[in-house]
C-alpha cells in the first residue's frame, strides 16, 4: 500500500483506483467531480482532466478482467448493469400504470454496501488525504447520487413523468440486492461480538433483522479504522457479481375524497359488519360509497372517516353527512368533476339506499378540519315516539311545554347498548331545541320530536332513559314511559367539504 | 340534481295494539331458579344483543311477590367488599370487581326483619351497580325490569355460552314455575 502523498497527481490517483477495481464514474467521484454533465459523459470529462490518453494507462491484466464488477459502485454505475436496471424499472412502473406528472425516486441498498463504502472511504483517506483533513464521506459525491443524476434523465424518458425529487406524491422506490450480502456482513458478527450476541439475546426489539442498515453505520462511525482492517478489507475486494435490481416498487401518496352522503335505508349500516370474520349484512354505506371511487382511482385500499356515524337503523337525510375516503397508492390522480358527477349519478341509479353528492378532491390539510370542532357541531334530529302502555295517550299539552325548557342539560351515563366496546362514563350533554309535531301516521299514541342537540348525545337514551341512566329523560320530562321507534339524522351543521356548485358545473358541460 | 322523495318518519313502523317495552326489545331474559336453594328467589338476567347482562330480581321473587316495603338495599357484602366501590376504567373494564354466580350484588333488607340476598348468576365483571337503589331502594319492586335493575355485568366470553346454559330461557323457567305450583297443590 501506498504511503500517504500530497503530490499525488491526478493521473496517478486515477490509475490506483483503477487497479483496486474503480469504474471510470468512481473515479471521477473519488477525483472530487461534481458536475451532473461530467458524470453523463464520463469519457470527455476525464480526457479533459488527460487522464485518459488512449491506451497509455497500464491496466494490471493479472489483477482485472477486463471489466470487472466496480468495487465501489458495484455496477450500478457501469453502463450493463445500469441499463438493465433502468429497463426493468421503467418496464414496471409502466404496467403499473399511474397517471401522476412528476416522480422521485429512493435507492434501498444492500447492508454489505455500508460496509464497502466505508473500507473504501478509509482508504481514500489514508492513500489521498485531504488538504484540509476533511474526511472521504464528507468530499465525494456518494453513488446514489450520481446514479440518479444519470438515471433519473432516463427513467424520465421512458416513463414519460417529470423528476421531482422533492416535494413530489409519487415516488419508485427500488430496492437492490446482492447476492453476498450476507456473507460480507458476517465479519461484522466477529468486529462488533458483545453487541450482536447481545442483540441475537433481545429477540424481540431485533426480531428478523440482527443487522439494519442504520446500526451498521453508525457502529461503522464508531469503530477504530485498525480494529475494523482487522476483519475486512481495506479496500475491498472486487465483487463477483454486480448489484441486481430485487423489486422496483411504485407508490402514489393518498389522495383525499370527500363528500356528503344520504342513507336513506334502516337496514344499512355505516361500515361493513362484521363478527367474527363473517358478514352480518350485505353491504354498507362506505362500500355502496367508495367501490366506485377507489375503481374511479385505481386505489390498492381505502380508508373510510365520517363527521360521526348514525345507527344501522337509522335514516340520515338533509344535507348528508360529511366524510372522506382516504385512497391508498391510487393509480389514477387526475379525476374530473365530471367524473364525480358521473359517479353520484351511478349511485343514484343503482341503489335506493343511499347518495353522494360534493364529490371532490380535498387536500390533507382539508381533511384534519372534518375532525377538529367535531364536540361543537350541532345535529338535528327527528325521532319518531310513541307513549307506551296501554291506556297510555300522548299528553300535548306537557309535550308542548318542553321547548320553554331548552336547553335540557343531560347527564348521560354510557348507553347498555354500547357499553360492550365504550369505556363506561357520566358525559354532560345539551339538547339545545326541541319542537313537536304530529306523526303523519295513524298511531294515535305516536308524536314527533325534532332537536338539536350537541355532538355525542344519544338520541334513544334521551328518549327512554335506558333505565334511568340518561337524566332527565323524556320519559322524566313527561312523567310517562315513551319509546322511540324510528330516528332521522335530519342535519349535520358543518361546512365541509365545500359544496360543489351543480348549476355552473352543468352549465359549462352545456357548452 | 334528481331529488330524492322520502318517506315521513314513522310510516314503515307497523302500528301496534301494544308496543314492546325498551327491555323486552333489546334483551332476553333468562333465569336462575331458587338462588342459593331457598324456594321463589328467582333472579332475572338480562342479556342484551350485545351480550352485556343486566341483573334483576324475577318478578316470583318474595320482595315483589309479597309486595315488602324495602328500607335498605346494603351493597356492603363482605367487611372488605362494597359493590359501590367498584370502579372500572377504559373499553376493557380495566380494575372492575370480578364476579362468579355466586358472588353477593348486594343484600336487600327489608322493613319486617327479613333479609335477601342478590346473586351474580353469571361469571364476568361487575360494570356498575344501580346507584338509584340507594336513595330509591322501592324501584327494586316497582320496576324489576328496568330501572329497577339490580347490576349491569360485563360476562367473560370464555365462559359466556357456558353460563347460558346454566340459566334458564323463558319457557324453561314458565315450565319449572308449572311443575313447583303442581308439587305444592299435591
């Protein structure tokens, strides 16, 4: 090995990393290159620092084929490698098909890598210092770097999307493998014993992986330069085989749905209804909901939220609820209004139970606000009772005396009827108006009560006092028992999301 | 837009000559017969569709049978156990006393001497007692199946279907009523 020189020229460091197994864009990192256009063409810009004048650099033909696998980059920088890996990544992404305008992209290397890099960081420092002392790491452009500077032009080209690498929802991130990764990365087992036996001890913080990438590095960080030559190399040795492209794995950010919704069915429930894994109903508001917009979007999943939730029995009319529908890896981003309005109508048309309407993209910031005064929303509600007992009749008079009383402050102990999956509590609540009505039906012991009432307060219980624990009740109030046989969610007073302007939408597709 | 026409609240409800009570729609009453071997005290369990249990004394019960005037309903049942103490917290009921059907709700006291003694009937954890007893011990007669409920038990659902067996569906407990009140006239 070379003793440490200052006045090392160019040329000669070039031929030294040549002969440890460097390809020509290693050597232009290591020569301290940091131009994207000197990287795209390698050739030019070593013939302009003379460093390749012909076939004047001896090459050590007992040392290295002809064109070894690089020590540093390990092909993914040389021009075979490289090329495959680009063709199969644009291959894949293409059948995934996305619609999105602009991409990043994240290498996942290998572990064995870390080590490489830093025996050959090691090395630099000790074979070309530094003038100021500044160590390999810190100098160099690394090879992803590089890698994406030409990669990324490529990838470009063949997947027809612009590079972003930041601020951008769609990302590729490709994960490399290599075929000896696990045999390099034992001598860290005999470098660093105590900790991996330690670790092999903790079962369960280092279940699968004894070695990440992340703990390697900064163990590397750690490790004496002298302790670490004693169990790898310095450089490393020439690899066998390249670098191969393991999975290439495509992933669009969520994008947000929103809308408000009608459930006009009392034999629908919110979400699908499961017990132990067996369907207790045919279907739900957020599948007749979302089935058509995750198809719309080529979604991999979704995830359903609403402004609260109503019973499977009971109607939700008026403006709708308000909710989102969270659509993961969509395939398809660019979604018109008209779209939307395509689906509404298709909802409308298949199904009796429920609509759609307000359809739109909502941006994540947007969505936080369908949670946040979620205690302060005021819902209006339209309960159907009846007085029960036999001889029982509705006493109007008591009844109408109700609305003077608003508002009734309740204290509501959790429902029976929830009980089984809430924790059990006493929650103030306040019905904030009251009106009754006539029941257009001919029960002649049924009334109609409309309210207002804070978020979070439970209709039925109000209603019958679910013995005695929601107080006062209706059945206090009027000294009668009551029961409530039906309920309509009639309002939901919240603004959001932003309601869509069918007229001008309508109008402009006229044109 | 299409507008949607909807039905008024309250149509699609068939009109009854009698409405079945909250606690005849959500629950099942099922029985313990001659808790603790002593002949009528009977206990009602309320299961409701979610399979939390309300426990209450059986309308055949002496305290309501025989129409007692309750001065006390003691929740005090051991020296170190009182059921007032209970104190649960979170979904899981986290810190709830535990109960088997054995286990002693409460004592209830009344006004000529006499003394009963209410029962679990089923394994799991005691959610709450009925703090109304306590002002309002008369509930207990006047509204067996109501609020006149004695405790609300969350059951283990190991033992769950096990419990149900041992107590008795209505139509067990009409039946074993019938063949008590035949022995008696024999």
């Amino acid at each position: 090995m070379d003793a440490p020189s200052e006045s090392k020229s160019l040329k000669e460091i070039y031929q030294q990393l040549r002969e440890i197994g460097c390809c020509k864009l290693c050597c232009l990192r290591y020569l301290g290159e940091r131009s994207q256009h000197a990287f795209q063409n390698p050739d030019a810009a070593l013939q302009m620092k003379f460093l390749t004048d012909g076939a004047e650099i001896p090459e050590n033909p007992s040392k290295l084929k002809k064109s070894n696998v690089c020590t540093a980059c390990m092909g993914l920088l040389q021009e075979t490698v490289r090329d495959t890996f680009i063709e199969k990544i644009v291959t894949d992404v293409n059948a995934a098909d996305y619609d999105c305008k602009e991409f990043s992209c994240a290498l996942s290397m290998p572990v064995s890598f870390s080590l490489r890099t830093h025996s050959l960081n090691l090395y630099i420092d000790e074979v070309f210092p530094d003038d100021k002392d500044e160590p390999a790491e810190l100098r160099f452009m690394s090879v992803k770097e590089v890698w994406k500077w030409i990669a990324a032009p490529l990838l470009a080209k063949g997947i027809c999307k612009t590079f972003n690498p930041k601020d951008c929802d769609f990302s590729i991130t490709i994960s490399i493998g290599y075929e000896e990764d696990e045999k390099e990365c034992n001598c860290l087992m005999d470098m660093h014993k105590e900790i991996y036996e330690m670790r092999k001890q903790q079962t369960r913080k280092f279940k699968d992986c004894v070695l990440s990438r992340k703990s390697v590095e900064s163990l590397l960080i750690s490790t004496d330069p002298s302790h670490f030559r004693k169990f790898y190399p310095t450089p490393p040795n020439i690899p066998n085989t390249p670098f191969v492209c393991s999975s290439v794995i495509p992933l669009h950010n969520s994008l947000f749905i929103a809308g408000r919704y009608n459930k006009y069915s009392r034999k629908l429930s919110q979400t699908p209804w499961l017990i132990d894994g067996k369907r207790l109903m045919e279907t739900s508001v957020q599948e007749l909901l979302c089935n058509p917009i995750v198809e719309l979007a080529k979604a991999e999943d979704l995830r359903f939220a609403s402004s609260g939730r109503e019973d499977v029995d009971v109607r939700m009319l008026g403006k709708g609820r308000p909710f989102f529908c969270e659509l993961i890896n969509p395939h398809r981003v660019h979604l018109l209004p008209s779209e939307f309005r395509k689906i509404e109508n298709t909802i409308l048309s298949t199904t009796k139970d429920i609509a759609a309407r307000h359809l739109q993209i909502v941006s994540k910031d947007q969505v936080s606000q369908i949670k946040t005064g979620e205690e302060e929303k005021i819902k209006l509600y339209c309960a159907y009772c009846i007085v029960s007992g036999e001889k029982a009749c509705v006493d109007w008079e008591k009844l109408e005396s109700l609305p003077s009383k608003c508002p009734i402050v309740l204290q509501q102990k959790t429902p029976i009827r929830v009980l089984h999956r809430r924790s059990l509590a006493t929650r103030e609540r306040t019905i904030f108006r009251l009106e009754v009505c006539k029941a257009e039906t001919n029960e002649p012991k049924a009334f109609v009560l409309k309210m207002a009432t804070q978020a979070g307060t439970y209709i039925k219980e109000f209603v019958h006092g679910d013995f005695g624990r929601t107080t006062p009740s209706l059945r206090d109030l009027l000294g009668t028992d009551v029961d409530i046989l039906a309920l309509d969610v009639m309002d939901i007073e919240l603004d959001w999301p932003p309601e869509v302007n069918y007229n001008e939408e309508t109008g402009v597709k006229v044109l | 837009m299409q507008s949607i026409v909807v039905d008024p609240i309250g149509l699609d409800v068939p009109i009854q000559e009698v409405y079945p009570s909250f606690s005849e729609r959500y629950f099942q009453p099922k029985y313990s017969i001659n808790v603790d071997s002593k002949a009528g005290e009977d206990h009602c369990v309320l299961v409701h569709s979610n399979r939390i249990c309300v426990v209450t004394l059986a309308r055949n019960h002496p305290v309501i049978s025989l129409c007692k005037t309750i001065s006390k309903v003691n929740f005090q049942v051991t020296d170190k156990t009182n059921r007032r103490e209970n104190v649960v917290q979170g979904k899981r009921k986290h810190g709830a006393q535990t109960l088997n059907p054995m286990s002693v709700l409460c004592v209830v006291e009344c006004e000529d001497g006499s003394k009963y003694t209410v029962r679990s009937c089923v394994y799991g954890k005691l959610i709450e007692i009925n703090e109304n007893l306590v002002e309002n011990p008369q509930l207990l007669l006047e509204k067996p199946d109501s609020d006149g409920y004695i405790a609300i038990v969350l059951p283990n659902l190991s033992t769950n279907e096990k419990f149900k067996t041992n107590l008795l569906s209505k139509e067990e407990y009409v039946k074993e009523l019938e063949k008590l009140t035949i022995i008696e006239k024999n």
